[in-house]
C-alpha cells in the first residue's frame, strides 16, 4: 500500500469515528500493526518486538482494526447498479479444529475455507461470501446464497449476467462455457486458434472471465496471510477474508497506479477447477433453456464478426 494511500485510509477510520487515537497509539500505528500481520504474515511476537507493545496490546489492537474494516467493507463491497461481473470460489488456507478438519481438507490435504466472490471488471470485489467448506462445491455455495435471503445476493436484472466457468450451470443470471471444448486460455497458446463458433465463444468467454483469477491474485500477493493462516479462531478467520477485501477495493479506489494491480491487469491467470461436480440447477429446467439460447446467440454473433 503506498504511504498517501495508506494516511487517507487512517483518516478515514478518524473521520467515521470506526477508530480512535490513544494516549498511546494513533490510528496510523493501529493500522500499520494490523497491515503488518495481514500484509506480511507477521506474528504477535514479531509485532511486540517491532512495535514495543505487549501481546495482549498486539492482540487488541489487531481485532479493533479488524472491525473497522469490516465497516469499511459495508462501503465498498457492493455491486455495481447493473450487476455485470464474473463469479467464482476460491480456497483460502484456513486452521481448524482436529475433530472437525474433514470437510475442510482440500486436495493437499491443507484445511481451506471456500470462498464465493463476484467482482467488477476493474478487479474490484462486489460480493463475498465467506467460510464454506473447502469440499463445498462452488455451485452448491451459490445456490444456497440465492436461496437464503439474509446473505443478499445479487442476482442480475433481466437481460444481464455474470459470466461463471464450467463448475456452475448456464442459467437465468449466468452465463457459463461450452462444456467439452477448450477453454482455458492456455489451451490456445501455441496452438491453432478457435476452429468453430463454440471454441470462439470459449475463447473470448475465458478472456472475459479471467478478471476474477487476476483479482483473486493480486488480493493474495498482497495479503500472503491468506495463503498460511494464522491459528486464530475461524470466526476471525472468516473476518480477515472479508477485512482484507475491503482494502483490496480501497486501494483500488484510490490508487489506479498501484504496482500489484498495474502487474495482474495485463496478467492471465487460469485455475482450473471445471472437474467439479455441478450441486444443482439454481433455477427452472426453462430457464437453462433459454440461457443456452443466449449462448448460443452470442457464439453466432462473435462468429459472424469474426
């Protein structure tokens, strides 16, 4: 985070009253103590040493800025009026309980939380939904958020969707690829190009939606917290996703020039996690129906201009 990036965002915890200066500690200080953990993985002990504070005033002052993010995250996790994005999970490490670690193993056997995320096409967040199972499959997370009115998804107006890969169904909101035929962007490097209206509409599909894995990238660069958790309870765990999501956005906000984000924006990222078993179709059998005819409208369409 660069240093006028970093003082606006202490000025805005002031300005809000969502933190405090203290006859010991100014807000800068509060916040550099909790980027230093987040941003760099530190531990408690290695802030104590740094900051000259004890452990338990490392801890406080962590959990405080960690509410106040999750404020800030109120103001600048939200989606766009016409809400057009791609969609997709994601596996953040995660520390759990021995006797409740199955669920959450993934395919290395490290314990993950899932992670829905929707994002803009700038490579900001615009809804997360965070602390599913690392086994729980991205369609099942999302039917279950449509489904449950209190977590407010998005869903997008008539006539708009976001695009989604092949581990979701194509359906009314959600615009997903051919399946059985090459997608993935690397599937076309060194290789002829797209050979029919499928392949072409895949193509640029994938091009498209890439958006999310460099948005995903450039959040976990910056914060390599995200990649070895810290052993804190999974009710904070589950709280940094969303904290740092926030300053994802905010950085973006206010810095087009920063470095992470100027190295992901001409960066394609392919995670390839089609293989998953789709959960369920999230809406009527009639409207699979009529996306694949959207589809399929489109692919002409590209194929024409072609």
């Amino acid at each position: 985070m660069d240093q006028h990036v970093f003082r606006r965002l202490a000025d805005l915890f002031r300005r809000e009253g969502w933190l405090e200066d203290t006859r010991n500690m100014w807000i800068e200080e509060q916040l550099a103590i909790f980027l230093t953990i987040v941003g760099h993985n530190s531990t408690n002990r290695y802030c104590q040493d740094r900051f000259k504070y004890s452990g338990e005033t490392i801890s406080r002052q962590f959990r405080e800025v960690l509410s106040a993010c999750l404020k800030l995250s109120k103001l600048v996790i939200h989606p766009p009026d016409d809400c057009v994005g791609a969609i997709d999970g994601t596996l953040v490490h995660a520390i759990i309980e021995t006797e409740s670690q199955v669920p959450f193993r993934g395919r290395k056997g490290d314990c993950m939380q899932n992670v829905l995320a929707i994002c803009s096409f700038d490579m900001q967040f615009t809804y997360a939904e965070a602390g599913w199972e690392g086994t729980a499959h991205d369609s099942r997370i999302l039917s279950e958020c449509i489904r449950d009115p209190s977590r407010n998804f998005p869903m997008p107006p008539p006539g708009k969707y976001y695009v989604a890969d092949a581990g979701y169904s194509n359906n009314r909101g959600f615009l997903t690829p051919y399946r059985n035929v090459r997608y993935w962007l690397g599937d076309y490097r060194g290789r002829s190009g797209p050979q029919n209206k499928e392949e072409l509409f895949n193509f640029y599909h994938s091009s498209l939606r890439n958006v999310i894995e460099r948005t995903f990238g450039v959040w976990k660069a910056r914060f390599p917290i995200l990649k070895k958790m810290t052993s804190y309870s999974f009710d904070i765990q589950v709280r940094i996703v969303i904290a740092t999501m926030a300053i994802h956005n905010y950085i973006r906000r206010e810095n087009q020039a920063d470095t992470l984000f100027r190295e992901f924006e001409n960066t394609n990222t392919d995670e390839d996690r089609s293989a998953e078993t789709l959960y369920a179709p999230i809406q009527s059998e009639r409207d699979q129906i009529e996306m694949n005819r959207t589809r399929d409208q489109i692919a002409d369409l590209l194929m024409a201009r072609r």
